[in-house]
C-alpha cells in the first residue's frame, strides 16, 4: 500500500477515528524513541567502559575541535 493510499483510507475515517489513529501513531514513535535512547545510552556506556570514549566539557571538545583545524 503506498503512502497516498493509507492518506485516502485514513481521510475516509472519522474524525474520531482519525484522532484516536493519531494518538496511537504519536504513542507509537514516542516508545520507539525511548526504545532508540536506550540502545544509545547503552552502547555510549559500553563504549565507556571500553575506554574507547572519554567525558569532557564542552570547553575541551572545543579545545580538541580547534586544535584539529
């Protein structure tokens, strides 16, 4: 089904419908972000542990951003 067929049958819903689609829709990519940060914050924190990264300021990612200009 191509994008402009699932508009033309959501745009044949009721209002109702339409707005209780949307509100799924909304929770949906809300929980697949959530799903996404968390996968983020681990593998930042496995590489951490790894020492394949380090925490700094901003003032010394600037630093180290200038100094490989």
């Amino acid at each position: 089904m191509s994008f402009t067929e699932i508009l033309d049958a959501v745009s044949e819903l009721t209002m109702n419908d339409r707005i209780e689609l949307s509100e799924i829709i909304q929770k949906k990519l809300i929980e697949e972000k959530r799903t996404i940060l968390a996968s983020e914050i681990y593998n930042a924190n496995e590489e951490l542990k790894k020492g394949n990264i380090k925490i700094q300021s901003v003032d010394e990612i600037m630093d180290d951003i200038l100094y490989e200009i």
